[in-house]
C-alpha cells in the first residue's frame, strides 16, 4: 500500500479533520493515496494532503449549498458561509496554530499557542464572539495564552498595537501601562517618555509635568508683565 509523503491523521483543516490515508476513494478508483476527511457537517471527502495544507480546502463543499440547513454554521438562524468574515478568522486561527506551513505558525503554534477544544469547532467560536465588529479584529487579552472564550475579544488596531509581546509596560502609583498609553498621559511622544525613563528613572520621568514649549514660555512671560 502507498504511504503518505506526510502523516496529518487528526489535523484539523478549516472544517475537515484528516482521519485516514487510503490507497484510492471508493468514488475515484484511479486516484491514488488521498486523505479520507471528514466534514463538521457530517460530510466525507477525499484531498491530497497539498490541498488541505495550503489552505485550498477547508469544508466538504457544504458551505457553497446556502440552502442546505447546517446547525454548524448559523448565529440565531442566520446562516454563516465560509465566505463570511467570521468563518475566515477562525479558519486562519486555526491554521496559524496548527500548520506548520503557515506563514503565522511561528508566532502562534510554534511558541505554544493553541486553540481550545470547543473552538474547534467552528459553531462554538461564533456563538462564543458573535459576529465581528466592523473595524474590529480577534485578538487575545494575554498573548501568550492560548485561544479561547475567556481569552479573546474583538479589538481595534490601536488596542491590538497596545497589546503585543513588544510592548514595554512601565508601573508608577499604583497603574500599570504600556509606555504608549503613558505618552498618551503625560501629552508626550513614546520616543520622549523611553528617553525620559532612561535619563531620569521610572520616577521622575512619569511624574514630572511636560516642559513647556519656547513659544508657550514667552507668551507666559509677556502676560507676567505688569501693564
């Protein structure tokens, strides 16, 4: 019997779970070694591993049948295709965090993430998030937590940028912020509360007030004067 170039038994791709390798399908008798995938709706279709790995087939094809009920795939009724926003977030989710081929995995699987058990199913992921916010995107509270209800919500760009392993988060007074939200604070650049910090210490760099600029100075001044 062929054998597979590459084992994926169990791997999830999109809605499709690899459970065998088979020398041909029972449909097409010349097509030899393919992966028997079963579908979250139920169905069953045969892939070579290349197109489950690149992303090219995700579902058994019941995604394109709109009318076809699928308990799998609606939020309260309505239903929800592969072409939905909803469906390609969690599917890349899922890729990043499981196939080593993706261009994500580095950052996600291969530090460790991982999505939990009841996400893996696509259903359980809208009704937990819901549909996606507009200008809003999935992002995870603790970065090095795993995906999952407790740990995700939808954000803004400027909330992701606030939330990443690269940020430096300074404490002072009782508040913890990232130095982001600090120059936001204090009226002041990232650049110059890092300069601050680095010249003055944690201290004095978040509790000194912002200098004044050359122009305010001189109208101060000129109002001092007396008439």
């Amino acid at each position: 019997m062929r054998t597979p170039r590459r084992d994926i038994k169990g791997q999830r791709f999109g809605m499709l779970v690899a459970s065998e390798y088979v020398q041909c399908s029972e449909k097409n008798k010349e097509r030899l070694g393919r992966w028997k995938c079963v579908c979250d709706c139920g169905g069953v279709i045969y892939r070579s591993s290349y197109y489950l790995t690149s992303g090219e087939t995700h579902h058994c094809g019941c995604q394109h049948w709109s009318t076809r009920p699928n308990p799998n795939c609606s939020l309260d009724g309505e239903h929800v295709d592969s072409h939905s926003t909803e469906y390609r977030v969690w599917a890349y989710m899922i890729q990043r965090c499981s196939n080593p081929r993706n261009d994500g995995f580095k950052n996600y699987g291969g530090r460790g993430i991982s999505v939990c058990v009841r996400w893996k199913e696509f259903s359980n992921f809208l009704l937990d998030m819901g549909r996606r916010p507009v200008g809003k995107t999935l992002d995870r509270i603790d970065n090095n937590g795993n995906y999952c209800k407790e740990n995700c919500r939808w954000s803004t760009a400027s909330e992701q940028s606030r939330n990443t392993r690269r940020n430096v988060f300074i404490s002072h007074g009782g508040t913890r912020l990232c130095i982001e939200d600090w120059a936001t604070k204090l009226g002041l650049s990232p650049n110059s509360v890092k300069r601050r910090v680095a010249n003055w210490g944690v201290l004095e760099a978040l509790s000194r007030p912002k200098l004044k600029s050359r122009h305010d100075r001189r109208k101060e001044l000129k109002n001092d004067k007396p008439s």
